[in-house]
C-alpha cells in the first residue's frame, strides 16, 4: 500500500472509530432506556429515589438552572467579547490578559468549578444549595464559551463595515447595534447553543450547588436536581435505579440532540439568509 | 428641494466654460470654470504619518481647491490611500497611526482632539476602493447614516433618499425594489449606492480610494461620468490607479512616488500640466508609463 493509501485508511478508520463509540454508547441507551419512557415518565414526579415515577420536577429544576446560567452568561458573554473586539486592540496587554484567562477557564474541570460555586455562592453569599447558586455556577462556567464564540463571530465580520460606518459619520456603538451583531449573529447563536449543550450536560459542578432534592421546586432558591444528577444518582447511589437511569440519560440526548440541530439550522439560516432586516 | 443636490440641469453648466479638448484641465485659475474657485478648501503642510516606527508619508504640502476634482497618482504602496485617510481622520481608527504636521479644512484644524469627528465625517465624505454596501436593503443602506445623523422624519427621508438616488442614475433602475438587498446589486450598482449613501448626508468633499478599480469598464465608465457629473457642487479627491481616467476628470493632479521607503508628493499642479508638461523626471516617466 502506497504511503497515501495507509494515510487514507488511518483518517477513515478514526473517523469510523469515533462515530462508532457514539453509535455504541445511543444504541445501548436507546435500547435500555425506550422501553421505560412514556408520557407519563415525563410528567409525573419521581417516587422511591426514582426507581419508579417519572422526571417532571427533574425537568422542571433542569430548565430553571439552565435559565439562570445562559440569562447570567449571555448577556456577561456578549458585552466581554464586544469589549474584547471592539473596544480594545487584540494585542493590547489588558485583551491578552482577558483571552488569556479564558483559555485557562475553559480547561478547568467542573468539578473545581462545582466547589468554587459551593464555596462562593452557597456558603459566602449565603445562597445554599439552591438552583440560583447551580445556575451562577454553570454561567462561570460556560462564559469561556460563549465569549470565544462571540468574539470570533465578531471579529469575523467584516472590518469594511467598521471603516463605511466610520466613513460615514457614525459611531461606533451604532455600527456595532445596527451592522456588527447583526451580522454576527450565526456565531452568537452557535456560542450560545454550546453553552447550553454544555450546562445542560453538566453534573460535577452541580452536586455541589443545586444539590439532590427531587422534589418540584417552588422557587429559585430551593435545592433542585439535574437531568444529569439524576441520572448519576440513579446509576451510583440507588440500587435498581438503572433502567430509569437509561430513560432520563435518552431525555437528555435527545434534547442535546435538538439543541444541536437547532443551532446548526440556525446558524446556516442566517448564513443563506443574505439580508438583515431591522 | 434642496439646492444642494444635483439636477440634471446643473445651473453650473461646464461645457459652455470648457471646449471638449481641455476638459481635464482648467487652464489658467482666473479663466477657469466655476467649479473651481480659486479658494483653498484643504491647506495641507508637512504632513507626515507613521504606522508604528514605519513610515507611510512624509512632507507633504499641497492644498486642494474648492470645487474641483483633484486626482492622486502614483504606484501602490506610496501613501495616497493613508493620505486620503488623514482627511476624514479615518486613521483614528488605526491603531498606533501616528499623523504629524498641519492639516486645515476650512481653517479649521483638522488634527485637533477636540474636532467633532463625527460631523467632520459627515462634511467629508468617502468612498472605496471595495464597493461597501451594508447589508441591508437598499433602503435602509441610506436611511441608516440619516437617522444616525438625527432625520427621521419618513417623509423627509424618502424624499432624500429618491433625490439621491436619482443623482447617482439609480432610481430608475432600483425603485421597485428599495426594500430588497443592496448586496443583489451588481458591482457598479453598489459603487453607486455608496456614492449615493455619502451624497445623502450632504457633504462637501468627497474622498473616492480608486472608486472605478473594482469595476468592469462599463460600469466604471458610468462612475466616472458620475465623478464628472459632481464636479462644482463637491470637493472630489480620487485616488486612482487609471492615468487615462485622471486626465478625463481631473482638474488638479499630485502625483506621489516612494522615496526613502516613505511616501511623498513629487509634483502637484493642474491636471494638464502633470500629464503634459511634468516638471519632475520621475513624473514624466511615470504619466508616459516608463516607470511605476
């Protein structure tokens, strides 16, 4: 075999072995979990450390933290990179040292952000186990993401549009609402879909902020548990807990899954979608 | 209707002022047409600028006169496009530009911090060498600078908005679809809509970066006649790259050449002169196309 053809054989065959373990790891989910999962499942409460019962009030908590994180990020995301971008020059020492510190947010393990946030906002700030704290934690924790998405949306769009807008007399904060975001808005999207992907899938930075309580939550600040908590528990903690384990585990793929399209779709809508109206 | 934006009557009426052989040149400043009063619109002494410890221009003087085209010549890399740039202060935007010597506008000191940037853009505007439309419609591409300058009257917009349109010999090609996007239109098109868009805020100069090089012949040629068609009621300061063209439309030519790995002007004077009679060796061989 010519040097070229192993090379073309090693490049398929990881790109087989990749798509295989994902395949592996649905089926097994897919056939363990689908029989347990029913209307029902979705939208009755857990009984008996759910071994039986459903995951309304799991779904409820796991939406809720989800909230609190992207509305406390996003918002944090957007403005960073905007400063990063647009506001200071990308080899300015206060950038470097911003991007720097990013990059090494994003490598650190969850589980060092779960007792950060246990440290900080359950017991400094006084908030508990609650999902406000598992939120606030989950938002330290995905902000890398949606600001290295936010700032290569922007810095991807087209300097000519800065120089005309200029040109033409206007400032830089218009430029930025009315020509910038706009047409960043495919990276926004993508950065923010991510970002979710990856709070929602989050269980170490959690067990430690929002905590194990199943029950439905009454408000923010009451302990709640995570699709992914629950699924950790049921399969560590709680003998015979499995077969539920799998159904909430397909729950969660299926709506990482969508998140993912959606996002793709998104993006690639408002690629092909050459205008913007305003 | 305001005066200010062209008619196709122009009430400055250059043929009868200018016999089809000269019409590059304006003769002797007395004789010369009205579009160019013989008043000083930029003063510009010994205006350097640096990128960084790199020089992009050095020394340059010349002033540019109210009303007429001037054109800038010279090989790429030698500073017109950062000379231009000075004018509207658009190196603010560069960061570590660093501009020194005197640039008066009107007498107004142009390189002082506390210029209101934002309306000095609006009198002087500028158009590139890359057709730049935002994407948006066609419409909103005009609208946009407008409101951002405080018009938001609809009825006062679409009046401008026609007026200008009409003046670039868009409208009748686009009036059916103000509200589709202007980055459907063909490259000539979009120079046109970007004229326009400049045209809307009223400004009194305009500064074009090779405003024809991205275009193919005939649209560059309905561009130009465009340029020819401003002359009198705007400043025009063009850049280009196109000698033949330069001498069609330009009342004044400076022509620069890099020296010392710096820009400089070699020569400046009336268009006819620098193509016909040059003064400098380096000029004559560049208009006669031996060097640059």
């Amino acid at each position: 075999m010519s040097k070229n053809g192993i090379a073309t054989f090693l490049i398929w065959l990881s790109a087989c072995l990749v798509t295989g373990v994902f395949l592996c790891l649905l089926m097994d989910i897919i056939s363990q979990g689908l029989a347990g999962l029913s209307w029902a499942y979705l939208v009755e409460s857990p009984q008996d450390a759910g071994r039986s019962g459903g995951i309304a009030s799991i779904i409820v908590s796991s939406g809720l933290i989800l909230l609190v994180a992207i509305a406390t990020a996003a918002p944090l995301g957007l403005a960073t990179a905007v400063l990063l971008t647009e506001f200071t020059t990308q080899n300015s020492t206060f950038g470097r040292f911003v991007e720097r510190s990013l990059d090494v947010l994003a490598g650190i393990p969850s589980i060092v952000f779960g007792l950060f946030g246990n440290a900080f906002f359950c017991i400094y700030l006084g908030l508990g186990f609650s999902m406000l704290s598992g939120g606030l934690t989950l938002a330290c924790m995905v902000l890398p993401i949606l600001i290295r998405s936010a700032t290569e949306g922007l810095r991807s769009t087209p300097n000519d549009y800065r120089l005309s807008a200029a040109a033409l007399g206007m400032t830089r904060t218009s430029a930025l609402i009315h020509l910038l975001l706009p047409t960043a808005i495919p990276a926004l999207v993508a950065g923010l879909m991510l970002g979710i992907g990856r709070a929602g899938a989050e269980t170490a930075a959690l067990i430690f902020t929002s905590g194990y309580v199943d029950r439905m939550p009454d408000s923010l600040m009451d302990s709640g548990r995570a699709l992914s908590v629950h699924i950790y528990d049921l399969s560590m903690n709680v003998a015979g807990g499995d077969a539920n384990a799998n159904s909430a585990a397909l729950v969660l793929i299926t709506f990482l899954f969508i998140i993912n399209s959606v996002s793709s779709s998104l993006a690639n809508h408002w690629m092909h979608r050459r205008i913007i109206r305003l | 209707m305001n005066p200010l934006f062209i008619e196709s009557a122009t009430p400055l009426d250059l043929a009868e002022h200018k016999t089809p052989e000269e019409s590059y040149t304006l003769g002797p400043i007395q004789t010369g047409p009205p579009c160019c009063v013989p008043r000083t619109l930029f003063s510009i002494k010994n205006l350097s600028l640096n990128y960084g410890s790199t020089p992009a221009l050095k020394n340059i003087s010349l002033d540019i006169y109210e009303g007429c085209i001037t054109a800038l010549i010279g090989p790429s890399g030698c500073g017109k496009t950062s000379f231009l740039s000075t004018l509207n202060r658009l190196t603010d935007m560069i960061p570590d530009c660093k501009v020194t010597g005197d640039i008066r506008f009107n007498d107004i000191n142009l390189r002082s911090s506390q210029l209101d940037v934002l309306n000095l853009r609006r009198d002087i505007g500028m158009i590139f060498q890359k057709t730049m439309p935002f994407p948006l419609s066609i419409r909103r591409n005009i609208e946009l600078p407008l409101r951002e300058h405080g018009i938001n009257k609809n009825s006062e917009l679409n009046v401008i908005l026609q007026q200008v349109l009409q003046d670039v010999g868009l409208w009748e090609e686009v009036k059916d679809r103000l509200d589709s996007s202007a980055l459907a239109l063909s490259g000539g098109q979009q120079q046109r809509l970007c004229i326009a868009r400049a045209l809307a805020l009223q400004p009194k100069v305009l500064l074009m970066d090779e405003p024809c090089s991205a275009l193919d012949p005939l649209s560059s040629a309905v561009v130009e006649d465009l340029i020819n068609r401003l002359r009198g009621r705007y400043t025009i300061i063009i850049v280009t790259h196109n000698l033949a063209q330069a001498k069609r439309i330009a009342n004044y030519a400076g022509f620069f050449w890099v020296s010392e790995r710096a820009g400089c002007l070699i020569e400046f004077g009336q268009c006819k002169q620098i193509f016909e009679a040059p003064a400098h060796e380096l000029t004559a061989a560049y208009v006669n196309g031996s060097r640059g």
